[in-house]
C-alpha cells in the first residue's frame, strides 16, 4: 500500500494566505449571522499585517480591507520605498481593499518639513490610511494645518478611491490620481536633495 500525502503551504507567505482567507471569511460568516440575528450590525473592517513581509501587495487585496505595508515609518527615506512598491502594484488598491503604508511622519521630529508634506501628499493619492504616531500634544500649528489640509484630505477620500498612477518616473516623479468628477489630482515628486526641473 503507498500512502500520498499532500502539503499545500509549502512556504509560510502559502500559510499566511491561507490562514488569512480563513479568519477573513469565518469574521464575513460571523458578522452575517449577527446581522441576520438583530440587523443592526455595523460594517467590520478585516486588515492584514504580516509586519512588512511576504509582499503581502501582492495578494492581500483579495482577502482584507486593509493590508499593512510597514506599519511604522522610521524616516523619510523609508516611506519613498513603501510609495516604490505601493506605486508599482497601484491596480491591486481598489474601493474596499487598501494599502496602509504606514504612520506619518507629522509631529515626530525625524524629517524635514518639505520631507513631511511630501510624505502626506503621496500616503493621498496612494489612497493609504492617514495615521499619526506622536504625542498630539507636541502637534505645532504648522503639523495641525498640514494634516487639515481640505484638499489633500479630499483626493486621500476621493469616492472613486483610485490609487495614484506614476506617469513619469526619475529624479522627479510625476503621480496621476483619477477622481469621481473626472477631474485628475497631479502630484509632483522631487526624489533628490536639490531643486530639479520636470
């Protein structure tokens, strides 16, 4: 007699898309029994965090709501990378399933200011969660209007929830983000230490 045996997670990112899928539909079939139960259940986001590994851009859209990149954001030059990765897969972000790249660095006195505003422009039209990670204490009148910023605001909650598209990449970058009226939010990024022209 020959006994085959099968092992389909033949590596742990396999174990964690599995393991995933599995919380992720038993929290969907939890949450509709409940529903069905007293009909007043609200909405239950499910995010994935696999602490910045197993490329989890890649596959985590079909599974969650949210998907950590990082998580926490040491300094600037940190979060062009998470925008590099973020920007090469922006189909995978779509209404209901988002990449947080991770905390802003507003109010942590680890960047320049220009650094902090780049940073937020482009956690908005990556469509990312904004959350700070500092003493809200500590926020200075400039860190308060930056993160109030109406119209920054508006292009990171556009309906339409399109990731941003890069357009032209090299010492600048130039970043497309389609919004519900029609209308496109343009980002431009400077990636060096001087002033460049586009």
């Amino acid at each position: 007699n020959v006994i085959s045996l099968y092992n389909p997670i033949s590596c742990l990112k396999n174990q964690t898309i599995l393991l995933a899928n599995k919380v992720g539909f038993d929290i969907e079939k939890a949450v509709q029994n409940e529903y069905n139960e007293n009909k007043n259940v609200k909405g239950v986001i499910f995010g994935i965090d696999t602490n910045g590994k197993q490329n989890v851009i890649t596959w985590g859209n079909k599974i969650a709501n949210i998907y950590n990149l990082n998580g926490y954001i040491s300094n600037y030059k940190n979060s062009l990378k998470l925008y590099k990765k973020c920007v090469k897969k922006y189909n995978n972000i779509k209404v209901g399933s988002f990449a947080y790249l991770g905390t802003l660095l507003t109010g942590r006195n680890i960047s320049s200011n220009s650094q902090v505003k780049s940073q937020l422009a482009l956690w908005c039209m990556m469509v990312s969660p904004l959350v700070i990670d500092c003493n809200i204490k500590n926020l200075s009148d400039k860190d308060i209007k930056l993160l109030a910023n109406k119209d920054l605001i508006a292009i990171n909650q556009d309906k339409l929830a399109k990731c941003g598209k890069c357009i032209k990449s090299g010492y600048v970058d130039i970043i497309a983000k389609p919004l519900v009226d029609g209308d496109v939010a343009i980002c431009i990024l400077n990636k060096t230490k001087n002033r460049a022209f586009y």
